[in-house]
C-alpha cells in the first residue's frame, strides 16, 4: 500500500466505506457506477464509465486488498472503496512462455487450475484466485496439454465460499444493516 494511502488514514481514521461505486470485470477492468449507474441495477448489468486513465488504475492496483470478511476494497487515502466483482478478484494474463502474471504485472505460481460449468478457466496461485483472461484461455488450454496443470472443475458459485471472497459487498452491507 502507498506510503500516502497509509498517511492518509492515521489522519483521518473514521471516514465512512464507499459501496457500489467500483467494479472488476471479467477482462481486469475497472469500471465507476456513480449513483445514476447504480440505479439502473447491481454489477455487471449496469457496469458505468470504464476507467482508462493508466495511473488511476495503477493506483488503485497498487492499493488493492481484502478485509477480514473477503471483501476486496481498493484505498483511497482514508477511504475503503469496496470492489463488485464480476467473477473473482483477480484477473490472469498468460505471456507467450507460458508463465501466468497479475494485472500488474507481477509473475504467479499456479497451484491449481479451475473450470467452471461456463467454460471460463480460474487459476489459483500464491496470490489468491483470478479468473483468466479471456484472450488468453488458448494458451490456458496449450498449458493443459502440456500437462503443466491439471485441471479441477468446479461450479462458480462454489468459488466464492471455497476460496473465501465476496462478489458485491454492496449486496451484503445491505443484509447487514
């Protein structure tokens, strides 16, 4: 977490959470559902405005986590901006050598490959569970004949209990209060 974020919050300790406002689909988006997007419907029906601006979305990258509950918030100074989830709170990259990184770049360590009864192939590495990115589900498949990886199936509503992540927070602030 940046080292202004964590400044940011000693100062200001007890700034309300955001709900709704931020969403990841299933091709490592990030979307922003002001109030008009939310009313239209819950995450992904009605999506918003998709953010392009690249050090926007390498801050909130950077400042990307999960509370004691499996709800994953993106910090913003002093401010929790919980995250809607399309399918799972990361999103894989396959390079051409086969190795498989983050929506930073960063390189993982499969551990376990996942397909669900859609056809869409998760990957659990050291850092969590992500879907794969649909342009990369080709050499998902190569990395399946190489016997690199075998494969679990698995529906994807088990996915969220099992691996302990919550897709809209929003949805279950409401059932809490």
């Amino acid at each position: 977490m940046d080292d202004l974020v964590q400044q940011a919050m000693r100062k200001w300790p007890n700034v309300p959470h955001c709900h709704g406002w931020l969403g990841l689909d299933d091709r490592g988006d990030w979307y922003m559902r002001d109030d008009a997007v939310q009313a239209l419907g819950a995450f992904p029906q009605a999506k918003g405005s998709k953010l392009l601006h690249t050090k926007l979305i390498e801050f909130i990258q950077r400042n990307y986590t999960y509370d004691e509950h499996g709800q994953w918030y993106f910090q913003n100074g002093p401010q929790r901006v919980y995250v809607e989830l399309m399918s799972a709170p990361y999103v894989w990259r396959i390079q051409a050598d086969g190795s498989v990184t983050d929506m930073q770049g960063v390189e993982q360590t499969v551990s376990a490959c996942i397909l669900d009864e859609a056809g869409r192939v998760y990957l659990k590495t050291t850092q969590g569970l992500g879907l794969v990115h649909t342009q990369d589900v080709w050499l998902a498949a190569q990395a399946l004949e190489q016997g690199r990886w075998i494969i679990q199936e698995k529906s994807a509503s088990e996915l969220a209990l099992e691996f302990g992540f919550v897709k809209s927070p929003q949805q279950r602030a409401s059932s809490v209060t």
